[in-house]
C-alpha cells in the first residue's frame, strides 16, 4: 500500500473541486490539438446551457463513491459502444467500413477503378467497346447491333459493365448528397427496375441462357453477384442454371473468382451456406499453396463471407498462413489494404476472439509509419480495433492526429465516426457538444446515430437539453424509416428498435446516472410488449433483449406476467450476451425502484436471477476465453450485491486458467470488475501486473490508470511491485 502511495504521490495526483469527466485525474500532458476544431460550423440551435459542476467534499471520505461512479462508466464502455463481438451490431459495420471514394476529391472520382474487365486479353472489338462504354444506353446500342450473334463473353461484359456504371451512379450520388440513403436511393432502385424491363437486358439475359455453359469462373461469380444484386432471385431460371455451373467447378475455382462468390453465397441464407460447404476442400488447398499478400487478400474475404461454415481447424490453418506470411515479409506497411481486411476477420469472426490480440498487435504496429497515407474509412476501422485491443500504444496520437488532420480538411462531409479517434482523449466537451448538436439536425442522423450515440457518451455532458433532442430524434427516425417499409419481414421492427433501446440502457453522462427520457420508455415498453405477445419473442435472444428493457423501466408494481413466463422457459438456450442484457435490465430497475419494490416485483425479479444463475453455471462449464468469461463476470455484478457466492467464486477462479489470453482491453476489465466486487485474488493481480511489465511498450494509459487505482483499492502490493510501478510511471510518461 506504501508502494502504491509513493507512486500516486510520484505522479502529483491532482484532485479538482470543479471536474467534469474524471474526479481523479494524473496531470500529464493535455491534448494540445483540439484547438483545431475551431474552422467547423456550428449550430446554436441546442447549445443554450448551463453546465451543472458538483463541488466533491474530502476526497478520503469519497474515495469508494468516485470510484464506483467511474466504475460504471468504464466497465460498460465496450458495450455500448458497439467495439464487445456480443454487442456488433451490422449497421455499425456499414459505416466504419463505408466506401473510401466518399471521401475523395470529386475530381478523383474515376469510372476506370471501378471497372471490371472480364478479358483483359482479348482483340475482339465488341469487348473492347463494351468494356469502355460510359453510359447504359452505349451499352444497349452495342447489344442492339450485336442482338443475333452475341457471344458469351460479350453478354456477361455487358452485364458486368452495366453494373459497374451503375455502380459510378451510387458513389458519385453518396458523395454529393448527404442524405442518400432517403432521397437518391429509392431513385436509384427505380432506375435499376428500368434497366431490367429493358427489352436490350432481356436479350441479354435470353443469350446468357444459351451460352453460359462457356463462361469461366471469374465470370460466372460476376454474373451471378452482379445479377443478384440488380434484382434477380436464386429462383429464376438463369440463377439456377449459373449455380449449377459453380458447383461443377468448385474444386478448380481461382481465390479471386471464389472470394467474389463468396460474397453472393453469403446473402443466400441456408441455401449458400450448403453451397459454400461444397468450396471448404478448395478454400483449405488455397490457404496451403498461398504465397503472397495478394492471395491472402481474397483468402481473407472467402474466410469472413464463409464464416458459418468455416469451422476452428480452418481459422487455425489461417492464422498459421498470417503468423507465417508476417515472419517472411510478405505482408509489410505497403499492404494497407490487406492488413485491415485481416484485422476486420479476426476481431469479428465468430471463431475468432481476443486471444488473437498478438496478431493484431503485429498487424497494427506494420502500419504505424503508414497512417497519413490512409484513407478516412481505414483510419476510423484502425481506431476501432485499436479501442478493442487498447494496444499498441504507438499508434493512439498518430491517429489523433491523422484524424484531426481530416476533420480540418473535409469538416461536416465526414462520418461521426471519424470524431471518435479523438473525442475520449480530448478535454474541449463544449466543443464536441456543439459538433453533436450539428450532426443531431443533420438529415443522415439515423443512419450514423450509433456512432453520434458514441461521441455523446465520451462528453460526459450534463446537457439535459441536448440529451432529450437527441433521443427525441432518435425515437422520431425510427418511426419514421418504420412507415417508410411497406412490408416488414419477420424481427425486422425489433431490429430497427434495438438500436434505439439497446443503446439507451448503457448511456451513462455527466448526471449521475439520473438521466431519463420517460416518453421514450413509455413508447418503446409499450411497442416492446406488443412484439414480446407476438412471433417475434420465439428466438431467445430478441426476447431477452425486450424483456431487458421492459424489467427495467416498467413503471407498473409488477411485470407481466408472461414476460416472466417466456424468459423461464427460454432459460436454457440463452448466450452469454442475453444473460449481460438481462441482468443489466435488472440492475437499473433495482436503481429505480428501490424505494417502492413491492413483494410481487421482487420475486419476479429473484426468480429471473435464479434462472440468469443456472445459466450462468451452463456456460461456466464450457466457456473457453477471457472474453465470454469477462461478460459471465459483469452480467453476475449487475444482477447481485453480495459476491461472496460459491458461483461468484466459480467464475473468478476460472479466470486462473486463461491468463495466457490477457491482453491491454481484459487485464483493464478485468481489474475493474476485481476493485468493484473487492474480490482479492493476488495470483490474478500479479498474472495481470506482469503482462504490463513485459509488454509496457505496447500498453496504453487506459490500461495502467485502472490497475494502479485497483491496487490501492485492495491495498495490495504485487509480486514485482518494483518492476510494476517502473513501467507504469514510462507509460504514464509517455
């Protein structure tokens, strides 16, 4: 406890009377370049506030309540935040991994990268003009002249060229018009539907009837994703007949022809799954013959489009592939593309988890020189792994600046995602507040809402004002993309109103966790319980979802009880991420309710955590990463006071066996959850100060911070306690 003193004492802790986002902070060096922001727009449409400080008494007397208000803050930060694989969601995929010409110069957009020639090689002038047509119309003029003698080759160009222009269409309507998504796209669906009636496409489609028995395998994947994605259904006659072709050639397929039929089988549900299992011998021969960066390219999309098929041993031989191609050289700093695509496999497969850390750190570190020469999409993906991992700590200013950088150039044309490389390290909140407040009045506000949603969270803001206009246009859009489906599919309501709900049971501020929207609740309870009477509730991890939201912001004495009965009887087939959605449901209605909780609530309440408890001891069984065992963790803090359990010590000895999988982002976590239980488990701490020690050159401050503060918490000095507190104070340095 002395050691843990003198290094507070040795970093001069600083405690403020007035603090608005840390009650404890270490003072180092600020962020120097915020001032940057001062070139954007801003609206003051919001922005009349005042901001409600708190005055902190001694801080010996408050030392456990501040901990614990930063506690809930940093423990739920990877879920809300959408960076935990329990918590992805895919619409925050699409924007982190948008296309990069969005962000180009409009003189660079240029129709020539984004051709594909199916016969680079080829005299045949009919190609050849094909293959350079700029407009639709070109292409039907030549498919007019050539109706009677059209060839294979020249009829899958001109399908290809078609989709390639309409592609250039999309890109240039996503660059000039912000709000997409609701004006241009509907135009752009219509414009599609014309092309297809076009008695020129069914000629086409006729042709290729007759003469796609001649196509090779890159043009078969082309045809078939490209027609797919202009409209056609696997039913109709020509979808059938290509798909046989594909699976007579599945053993000779090359990786770029399967990469892009990978892409096509995904969006085949059952069907492209049996599909793709036909592929698996082709797929493992191609990760044992691959050589070079390029291969690996297109290995690495057939691996993440095929991930349902794609079992441990296939993911094994893949890393092996990357470990080996990294020692060679084969993939080095030139290879940016390559390198993020790797790095998306495997922070989102479903056979990956973060025991891969090592790979991705090596990964991240190839790239550190080469960050001002990426785009905008690839440094907001780069940041997004980098908050996963939290390492390697060289890279955290480099992408500071790079996307300060942007932020000067392009102002309010980039993603709200960009903002995100800067805003939990920055100290201007009123700044960010005023950037939010732009983006809420904004006309793509639902489509970037999770990534607003994020910077929101950062500012820490006790702006109640700002705080309602934002979830009062977030329950307003989705209302609105709601009347503009005109046939919902099955799950498809809940989904849109997950990203609302979901979101809103983890937003933490400035306010002390007293921060409610009650006409949002009342709305979203009463849509929620409606769906929880339907079809929808019959998959276990909607209903747990639901029933979350309901249990914790119902304001009647009781739930219903159905709700009750439908999660009983679901128990056993809930994952890991239901039971951490459940359990944090439970733990705000304790919060609110505590002081009218009547005996009927209260059992319905006890028999839920008995039910989340056996389910816990299931997956206790079987769990096999620091991970999945994190979250077994935080759902058990959320849902109990007392952790002096038999199961609670279950869990936290099971953590013994997995140190081996600690990296920067879990010994943080998992430090937090040891000071918050006050569990003392000194094998643990010690397994968690040594990783800091030998890989202080690569851990962040986000990671010291909370394990120095959990040391004096406990009162315990670690085994290397020297060696420890040398390396924390140079990365705190540092």
């Amino acid at each position: 406890q002395m050691q843990c003193t003198k290094f507070f004492q040795s970093q001069r802790l600083v405690y403020t009377k007035n603090c608005r986002f840390q009650n404890i902070i270490y003072k180092r060096k600020a962020f120097q370049r915020t001032n940057r922001f001062s070139s954007v727009g801003t609206s003051h449409f919001i922005y009349g506030r005042n901001v409600q400080s708190f005055v902190l008494p001694q801080i010996n007397k408050t030392q456990q309540k501040l901990f614990l208000r930063n506690y809930r803050g940093l423990v739920n930060d990877d879920e809300d935040s959408g960076i935990s694989k329990y918590y992805d969601t895919d619409d925050e995929r699409i924007l982190l991994f948008s296309t990069e010409n969005q962000y180009k110069d409009k003189n660079d957009l240029n129709l020539d990268e984004l051709r594909v020639i199916l016969y680079p090689n080829s005299d045949e002038p009919v190609l050849k003009s094909l293959s350079q047509c700029n407009s639709v119309q070109e292409v039907f003029d030549i498919i007019k002249e050539e109706e009677k003698t059209l060839t294979s080759e020249q009829a899958s160009q001109a399908i290809v060229t078609i989709w390639d222009l309409h592609k250039t269409y999309e890109r240039f309507g996503m660059k000039h018009w912000q709000s997409f998504d609701k004006y241009l796209q509907p135009e752009m669906k219509k414009f599609l539907e014309q092309i297809r009636n076009h008695r020129s496409f069914q000629v086409l489609l006729q042709r290729m009837q007759v003469t796609c028995f001649e196509l090779n395998d890159m043009a078969l994947s082309c045809i078939l994703l490209y027609l797919f994605r202009m409209g056609l259904r696997k039913e109709d006659i020509l979808m059938q007949k290509l798909t046989d072709l594909v699976l007579d050639k599945a053993d000779t397929f090359s990786t770029i022809a399967l990469s892009r039929l990978s892409v096509y089988l995904k969006e085949q549900g059952l069907h492209g799954c049996y599909i793709q299992s036909k592929f698996l011998p082709n797929v493992l021969n191609q990760i044992e013959n691959c050589k070079n960066a390029e291969e690996l390219k297109f290995l690495t999309i057939c691996m993440s489009n095929m991930s349902f098929v794609t079992s441990q041993n296939v993911v094994y031989k893949y890393k092996r592939l990357v470990g080996q191609l990294i020692n060679t050289g084969a993939i080095n700093e030139s290879e940016i593309t390559v390198i993020m695509k790797i790095l998306k496999f495997l922070t989102f497969s479903d056979n990956s988890d973060f025991s891969d850390y090592k790979i991705c750190r090596e990964l991240m570190l190839k790239l550190k020189d080469v960050i001002p020469t990426m785009t905008v999409p690839q440094v907001i993906a780069l940041n997004y792994y980098f908050r996963i991992h939290f390492e390697p700590s060289i890279i955290q200013k480099k992408l500071e600046n790079q996307a300060l950088i942007f932020i000067e150039e392009y102002h309010m044309a980039l993603p709200a995602a960009l903002l995100l490389c800067i805003s939990p390290y920055s100290t201007k909140f009123d700044r960010f507040e005023e950037i939010i407040a732009e983006r809420i009045d904004d006309d793509s506000f639902y489509s970037s809402f999770p990534m607003i949603f994020a910077l929101l969270r950062n500012t820490k803001t006790s702006n109640i004002r700002l705080c309602n206009v934002f979830w009062g246009k977030a329950s307003l859009s989705v209302d609105i993309e709601l009347k503009e489906k005109d046939n919902l599919k099955f799950g498809e309501e809940e989904l849109l109103l997950s990203k609302i709900y979901k979101r809103y049971m983890y937003f933490n501020n400035n306010l002390g966790g007293t921060y409610r929207n009650k006409h949002l609740e009342m709305k979203m309870i009463e849509r929620l319980l409606e769906l929880i009477r339907g079809h929808t509730s019959i998959i276990p991890s909607v209903l747990a979802r639901m029933a979350a939201f309901v249990i914790a912001y119902d304001r009647e004495n009781n739930l219903p009880q159905y709700v009750i009965e439908r999660i009983l009887s679901c128990k056993d087939q809930l994952k890991i991420s239901d039971i951490s959605f459940l359990s944090r449901g439970i733990q705000i209605a304790m919060s609110l309710q505590s002081n009218r909780i009547s005996k009927t609530f209260m059992h319905q309440i006890s028999t839920i955590v008995h039910a989340l408890d056996q389910s816990t001891e299931e997956h206790l069984q079987l769990v096999d990463n620091l991970v999945a065992l994190k979250h077994l963790t935080r759902g058990y803090c959320s849902r109990h006071q007392l952790f002096n359990t038999f199961l609670f010590d279950r869990i936290m000895n099971k953590h013994l066996q997995m140190t081996d999988q600690l990296n920067s982002r879990l010994s943080r976590d998992i430090m937090l959850n040891l000071t918050h239980t006050k569990y003392f488990c000194p094998e643990l701490i010690d397994a968690i100060t040594n990783y800091i020690v030998s890989n202080k050159d690569y851990v962040t401050v986000q990671t010291v911070e909370p394990v120095v503060s959990g040391l004096f918490q406990l009162g315990y000095t670690p085994h290397k306690a020297q060696e420890f507190f040398d390396a924390s104070v140079s990365i705190l340095e540092r």
